[in-house]
C-alpha cells in the first residue's frame, strides 16, 4: 500500500460507519427492546477509561459503569493482564469433579469480606442465575428442616431482581409486568417499598404492613428477598439502614431466611463495601454480580451460611440441586481476583465519597427545576427522579451532544460513574445533567 494513503483510509474509517446497523435493526435484540420499531442504538468501538468512544469518533463520558460493572472504567491493564495470564493457562474447565487455583482464591475473598457468618460460595454466571439459587438454597433449606410448606418468599415493592423465571417473580409486579407472565410466576408476597429515606429513623410504622404480612402468612414463608438500602432498577431508591435492622430482626423473630441482593450494591458503590454493613447486619444468603469481575464479564456469586448449607446437605437430595455448565469459569474468577484487588489496594472510600458529595453539590440545582421531584444520591450513585416521565431517546440524544452516556428509564435520569471519573469529568457529566433536565 502507498503509505500516503493510509492516513486517507484511515480518516474514511473513522467517518463512515462500517457496523452493519441495518443488520442489528432487523435482527438482533437488545435489552428490553422492539425488532419492529427498534429504538437507535449507538455503535461503540471501544472504551478507555471513563470513556466510550464511538464509532464516528465521539467520545462519551460513562455515567453508567455499563450497569454497576465498571468500577475502575474500561480497558484496565490489571483486568487485561490478569485475563491474558489465565487464558494461557485455561480459559475453562468443568466444575464437576475438577477445582481450580482462582475459583478457591475467589471464594477465599468473597468469605473473608462478606459478612462473618456467610462462609460458603456457589459461583453462578449471572446476577438472575445467583438469584435463583438463592432462592433454590431458601426452598431446600426448609424441605431439609421438615417444612416443605415453607415456600413462598416476601419480596419489596420496588424491588428488582432479574429476569429469569424465578427471580422475576420476586421483582415488583407491576413494573415486571407479572401478568404477562401469570401462569408461570409463584404468586410470593410483597411489602410497600421502605419510607423512611436513607439519613431518616425507621419506626414501627414504618414496618407495620411488613408485619402483619410476615405473622399472616409465617407458616408458608421461607425466606424475604430484598436490595439492602439501595433499590436499583425498580425505582433508584435510598431506604434507612434501620428499616434493613428491623426486617432482620422480624426474620429472626419469626423464622425466616433474608436474602439480600447486593448484585448492584457491591464493592463499594453504596459507600460501603456491602451495602448490609450500613446496618451492620448479615444476611442468610447473599448474592453478587456485577461488578464482580469489575465489569469484564459475567460472573455471579451466592454466598449463604453454615447453617443453611448444612441444612440443605442433610435434606432429602444430600446435595444442592444446581450446577451450570460454566459454574466458576476459571477467566471470569481470574478477573474478579483482579478487580477485588486493584479495588482494595486503591482509596476506593475516599473515591466514592468524592463522587457522593460531588454528585450532592452539582445536582442540587436541579431540586428547583420545573418538572423534577427529586434529587438524591449516595455513594457513587446519583439519581434525579422526574414529576412524569422522560422522552429517553430524546434526552439520551441530547445528552450524547453534550459527550455523556446515561440510560434514563421512566422518570429517573440517574448516574452511577467508575470510580476512577475525576473530578472534572464528573462535572461534565453533572453539568451536562443539569442543563438537558433543567431545560426540559
Ligand atoms: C442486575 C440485577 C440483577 C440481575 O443480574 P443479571 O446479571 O442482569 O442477571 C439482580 N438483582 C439486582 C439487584 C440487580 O441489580
């Protein structure tokens, strides 16, 4: 090739698409989207950073962390590094009748910063996976102890747990839609989403549906299912840390399993490694995911304690009824190793309040805008709620022009950035927030 050329190629390939969106129109389903009238989807070519660059060449600043995942942003060295070195040595085994050095490295952390008595791992592939063995562990638990009556679940208005079968039957029925699904959902029951906000006392009225609920309808329930303090996709909301003290002691009280779902909470993003530390409670199962492996790929966790583990192993089948065929996939447990560590190795705390009281500071103009309801964060987590709801193609456009990628849903317009975001790329990103809302 003439080398005076390569620079002309070059510029035609960064300024004509080359993806076959066509294709991806016609074809290819995306998260919660129509092949009929598909929504405009932006094609990326990579990500560095904090930054998602595009295909045409713009740049966008994330404010999602690719939903909870990317901690420490895209393209990390330690992350590549920590793939590379596992890929040449197995990229995967089978879990049945084999182990391996990052599967028991992994499960070695998980034990040791999870709460003290969460002491054995199952590594699921992925957040809705972890979920259901949660709730599989909850069931064969009490078959185990003699109560097979013992099989309904108290789930949270509001809550949001996945998308497979079982998981979605715990997620909020209306905004899961669980009439769609009606014949093939367990009818669990569900508490009014926690009132007292985060900094705010929870009182005994404040729980007073939540129990009358439990003592109605003890004899039948296993376990409740809840997001400790942060309820993610099914409203983006802050619950008192008192409201999570009281539903542990109302499942000790009257023999329960809680399960907490912290796939979008870990590793930090509430302020609190694990958001149950804002309560200093530990739950009976706990389940992880996301930015698990720091958002490379999929990898998910359910921790429980002995004393379910052992339950579940003295029950009727002697083991745990679940194993998928890429349970503790040697890459995904690798990176995670890697992530954990490039975590706790960095000032991830100080990082995190940094984000919490810049996202505070540069939203609160907003809490006087016309149109919008609320304004709140915590942790590296930044939510404005709306009166009604937004135009998201529109606003998500005229977000991208001002070079930020977030992905509003209903009314809330929300930002939860990599750790890693400085403090003025963060201000880029609130600022650009500000301005498309605040104009709406
Ligand atoms: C995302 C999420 C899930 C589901 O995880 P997937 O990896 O999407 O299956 C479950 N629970 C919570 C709280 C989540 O945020």
């Amino acid at each position: 090739m003439n080398p005076g050329q390569t620079g002309v190629t070059h510029q035609k390939q960064t300024a004509v698409q080359t993806m076959d969106l066509a294709f991806d129109r016609q074809h290819v389903w995306h998260p919660y989207s129509s092949l009929i009238d598909p929504p405009p989807v932006y094609p990326v070519a990579r990500a560095e950073g904090v930054r998602l660059y595009l295909e045409d060449g713009r740049a966008l600043i994330d404010g999602m962390s690719s939903w909870w995942c990317a901690l420490h942003g895209y393209n990390v060295p330690q992350l590549n590094r920590a793939a590379q070195q596992q890929m040449e040595k197995m990229s995967h085994v089978m879990f049945g009748g084999l182990t391996h050095e990052p599967a028991i490295e992994l499960s070695k952390k998980l034990v040791e910063l999870t709460p003290a008595p969460l002491q054995r791992v199952f590594l699921a592939d992925s957040g809705s996976v972890s979920v259901e063995v949660a709730i599989k562990m909850a069931l064969q638990y009490w078959q185990s102890q003699g109560r097979p009556e013992k099989s309904r679940l108290l789930a949270l208005r509001n809550g949001y747990h996945g998308d497979t079968f079982g998981a979605m039957a715990t997620c909020d029925p209306v905004t899961g839609m669980h009439h769609l699904f009606a014949s093939h959902l367990t009818p669990h029951l569900f508490a009014p989403a926690p009132r007292p906000a985060f900094d705010q006392p929870c009182g005994d009225e404040d729980v007073a549906e939540l129990r009358r609920l439990i003592e109605d309808n003890r004899e039948q329930l296993a376990a409740i299912i809840l997001e400790p303090v942060v309820q993610g996709a099914g409203g983006m909301r802050f619950y008192s840390p008192q409201y999570l003290q009281r539903v542990r002691a109302l499942c000790d009280e009257h023999d329960l399993l809680l399960i907490a779902d912290e796939i979008a909470t870990g590793f930090g993003r509430s302020g609190k490694l694990f958001a149950c530390e804002h309560a200093a409670i530990s739950p009976d199962i706990l389940t992880l995911g996301k930015a698990l492996t720091g958002g490379t790929m999929t990898l998910a966790a359910t921790l429980c304690t002995d004393k379910v583990a052992e339950g579940i192993c003295r029950g009727e089948a002697g083991v745990f009824m679940h194993g998928p065929t890429f349970m503790g996939n040697p890459l995904a447990c690798a990176v995670a190793n890697a992530s954990i560590e490039l975590l706790l190795s960095g000032p991830w705390q100080e990082r995190v309040s940094r984000i919490e009281s810049q996202l505070r500071q540069e939203l609160a103009p907003l809490r006087d805008a016309d149109g919008v309801a609320d304004v709140r964060a915590l942790g590296a987590i930044g939510v404005v709620e709306m009166q009604a709801p937004v135009n998201m193609m529109q606003v998500q456009e005229a977000l991208i022009e001002r070079g930020v990628w977030l992905r509003p849903f209903g009314k809330l317009v929300y930002a939860m950035p990599p750790f890693v975001t400085s403090e003025q790329d963060l201000r880029q990103l609130t600022g650009a927030m500000v301005d498309v809302l605040g104009n709406l």
